[in-house]
C-alpha cells in the first residue's frame, strides 16, 4: 500500500509540472513506464490537475473551463453564461454528459462585455469563463504548434470587489525540439474597475505585456550573453582524444 501510495504521489508531482497541451502525453508515457493499469492513481491526480490548471473541455464546440469557482457538489462543473453543465472524464479530459442549463443574464451580460476584448487579443484561441458568482473570471489564451515542438499558454484569474479588481496572470510557453526550453512567469495584478471590467482587465493585461517584452529583451542582449565564455576562434577542431596537451588547457591540465 505504501509503494501504491509513493506512485500516486510521483504521478501528481511528474502531472503538476507538465504544460496543458502535454498532458495526454505525458499520462500516456506513464502508462508505459510503470507497465500496469495506474487509472486509479491517474484520475485522483487528474482531478486536482484539470482544475488546478483551468483545463477547457470541449462540449459539441462550447468551450467550458474547469475551475474551482464552477465546480458544485456533483463534480460536475456549470458555466451559466453559456447556459451549459458539464460532467467530466477527467483522465481523458472529455465529457461524460452535458446539459442545458437557464442562463444567467448577468454572467451573460459580462462574459459578452470580456469576449470583446478577448477577439480583439487573443485571436489565435481562448476560452473563457464567467464564474456563477459573476465575481470571477478565468481567460485562457493558447496557441498549440506540436508539429514544430512547442506550445503556449496565457492563463488570467480576476475577483472583483466592488471598482476593484485583482488577480494573477499565469504564462507558460515551452519549447522542445533537441532540447527543452521553458518560460514560466506568474505575476500578482490588480487595477481599479474606472468604466468597464474589460477595460480594466485589458489596462492590467497589456501593461503587464510591455513588462515581459522588455524583461524578455534584456534576457536576450544582456543575460544570455553574458553566459557565453570567451573561447579562443582558431576554426579548427579540437581533437580530443590525441593532442590535448597542446592546447593551453590541457598544458594547465597536465601541470
């Protein structure tokens, strides 16, 4: 039971780590690894991962995201602007069963106000949700290139308070072709509520924006260069296995 118990907790900790887009991979290489049906350990790790991580399931083309703010006492998770409830298999993350459901015109009203901004700033592909309460929201942004070897997601999770509004933004870009190379920021944001929510929440986003634009081209000219050792060009190869001594490092080596 112990060793069953170590498993799950390795399975939640490899599946906590892993980008969205990657996941079925990721559970399908698991299967192999361990060479035994790990469906149990799978769908409690699932579970917590699919909402931890605002995973979108695709309900016969209405988009439904998954969070703690919609989820009720069923496990089955509601969406009343687009008047849809949706009970999910996780480990496969599709649904099980949908249902129509009344619409509420408030979570109407903002998720119309939001998708506006979201056509003008997403336009590749996102998904959003308007919790029941109508005092969350979660935007997701995803573009996914696995035939190039790389994917990326914008995750932003507001409450609002009255004219106020905060929440965090959560970005993950990764690229794997001959090698893996990862971009991970979350970023605590807030803003006053002045005219509209989606105005607002586009104020924080693309201020947010230029910040990273600027970090990521200081990365560039200043960080990654200043990585680099200064190597001496002789544009010859170093033959490794015969004359090291006679470079200087290896002379140093041999003294």
């Amino acid at each position: 039971m112990s060793t069953d118990l170590k498993l799950a907790d390795v399975i939640a900790d490899l599946l906590a780590d892993s980008p969205v887009a990657e996941a079925q991979t990721v559970i399908k290489d698991l299967k192999t690894i361990v060479g035994r049906n790990i469906n149990a350990e799978l769908e409690t790790a699932l579970r917590a991962y699919n909402v931890a991580n605002n995973v979108v399931i695709d309900c016969d083309g209405t988009d439904v995201v998954l969070s703690e703010w919609n989820a009720d006492e069923n496990d089955t998770f509601v969406d009343f602007a687009r008047g849809v409830s949706v009970q999910v298999d996780h480990l496969s993350q599709k649904p099980v069963r949908v249902e129509q459901l009344e619409t509420s015109q408030e979570c109407v009203a903002l998720h119309s106000q939001i998708e506006d901004y979201l056509e003008e700033k997403f336009p590749s592909q996102y998904a959003l949700l308007v919790a029941p309460d109508a005092e969350h929201i979660v935007i997701i942004g995803e573009k996914q290139s696995p035939a190039n070897f790389w994917n990326a997601r914008w995750t932003s999770k507001y409450e609002i308070q009255g004219q106020f509004i905060s929440g965090t933004v959560d970005i993950d870009v990764h690229y794997y072709e001959d090698g893996n190379v990862r971009l991970k920021t979350k970023q605590e944001v807030s803003g006053d509520i002045e005219s509209t929510i989606a105005a607002a929440i586009s104020k924080i986003e693309d201020k947010l924006q230029l910040s990273l634009q600027k970090t990521i081209v200081d990365i560039n000219t200043t960080q990654f260069k200043n990585l680099r050792r200064p190597l001496p060009v002789t544009r010859s190869k170093v033959q490794w296995g015969k004359a090291i001594g006679n470079y200087r490092l290896g002379k140093d080596v041999s003294n």
